[in-house]
C-alpha cells in the first residue's frame, strides 16, 4: 500500500490520548447504534467496518451486539486504544481510509460500512479525498450492503458557528481551539471540517456508484429520522450498494 501524506488529524489524535473519549459527542454511542442497528436492519453476525474508528467506541458496541466489526484509522494512538479495549468480536488495523479502495482484499467483505463523526470522511480537506473514502466505502461493500455516513452541515456550521471561519470556496470549517492531554495540559491548535449540503452527498455517491436511501438532520447521540435542518449540525447519509 502507498502510504499518502501524513494527515493534519495524526498529530491532534496523538496529543489527546485518552482525553478524546471525555468530550460530548463521544457519549452518544450506545444511542447511534441503537438507531443505525435499526435503520440498517443489522442482524447478529453481520459483518461491519468502521471507517475511521477512532479509539473503537462503535466496533467495541457493535461487537457487544454480536457483530462482527472491524476498524481502521489513520492515528496509530487511536488504533492502539483501540486494540487495548477490544471487545470480542472486535478487530482494528491502522490503515489511511483514503487507500481503502485499494485494499482488495478487504473488497466486498462487509455487509455494512459506517463512517460517524467525521472520523474519516471530513477531515480531509481536499475534495478528492472525500471521494477516495467513499470509493473505499463502495469498494468494501457486499453488492446490497449499506453505508451510514454523518457529514457536517454548511448550513448549521454558517448559521451558528460564530467562532469558527467559514471558507465558502472550499466548503471548509476552521477553528482554533484548545485541547487538552491525560495529564490536563493545554494546546491551542487548528481544527478543519469538510461541510457538505444534501445536494453535495447525493452527487458524492452519485460520482461513486452508491444509491442515496434517505438523508436524515442528525446531532451526536441523537440519531434519528428528522429531516434535515439548518439547525442541526450533521446529516447522516444512508445510501446502498447496488446489487
């Protein structure tokens, strides 16, 4: 595999650690699977990946249901936490999701994919690396199979993000924040989200041969089937696979 440029994200990740499971939109897991096992339509044994895993929370909750799921990230501190809090049925690889498509031995393995919190999909601040997560996403899917995706909304971002710049040629969210490490040290740095429209992610699967099933106004640990909404910060994308 040819590794692409290290990533913006490696370095943030590193520096928080375990820091990174006590913020907010980290407590929502057991709530997004309850409504993802039911809107997929998952079934004990069903085999699940997990692009951009971050320290496991989702594989490790999928696992507990009798899942099989697998996750990659491109932290190798996150796939450390990862590996270390397992749960059986669990496995995890540190693998660069814009290279996915190129895995073909992962191709046509899973029955679901999943992509939450931007933990793959936009991160990526070129256009071209968004469509190389999808590709990998399509890539790794059974004909049939299913992908849940949340994507940050350029509405909500321009509407409420007071703090942060908006970069409307690129689509971009950017802002200074501070982050802090297991030992309580503080870091101010950069932070980069990729934001998408309705319109933007059906074209996205469109450009990649995946077939849009419904596009829901979601917040973290509040999945559910709104429509979407300037005043809701993520949507979540389900699209298929063709048979």
């Amino acid at each position: 595999m040819t590794q692409k440029d290290a990533h913006w994200f490696e370095s943030v990740a590193r520096y928080l650690g375990d820091s990174y499971l006590k913020y907010s939109f980290t407590k929502g897991t057991q709530q997004e699977i309850d409504f993802l096992t039911d809107e997929l339509q998952l079934s004990k044994g069903d085999r699940v990946i997990d692009i951009g895993c971050g320290p496991g929370r989702h594989c490790n909750e999928l696992a507990r249901r009798g899942h099989s799921s697998f996750g990659i990230d491109i932290s190798t501190t996150f796939i450390e936490q990862a590996i270390a809090s397992a749960t059986e049925g669990a496995s995890f690889r540190r693998l660069d999701a814009r290279n996915l498509k190129d895995e073909t031995n992962l191709h046509g393995q899973f029955d679901v994919a999943i992509c939450l919190c931007q933990g793959a999909f936009g991160v990526m601040l070129d256009d071209s690396d968004d469509l190389d997560v999808l590709r990998g996403a399509a890539a790794v899917l059974r004909p049939g199979g299913l992908l849940a995706l949340s994507a940050f909304n350029s509405y909500f971002s321009i509407r409420h993000h007071t703090e942060a710049l908006f970069d409307v040629r690129r689509g971009v969210s950017h802002e200074r924040t501070v982050l802090r490490n297991p030992a309580g040290e503080s870091m101010e740095t950069d932070l980069w989200t990729g934001c998408y429209t309705p319109r933007e992610l059906r074209m996205a699967c469109s450009t990649v041969g995946l077939e849009v099933v419904s596009i829901y106004g979601v917040e973290p640990g509040k999945y559910g089937r709104q429509e979407p909404s300037v005043d809701l910060p993520e949507f979540l994308l389900i699209a298929r696979k063709p048979q």
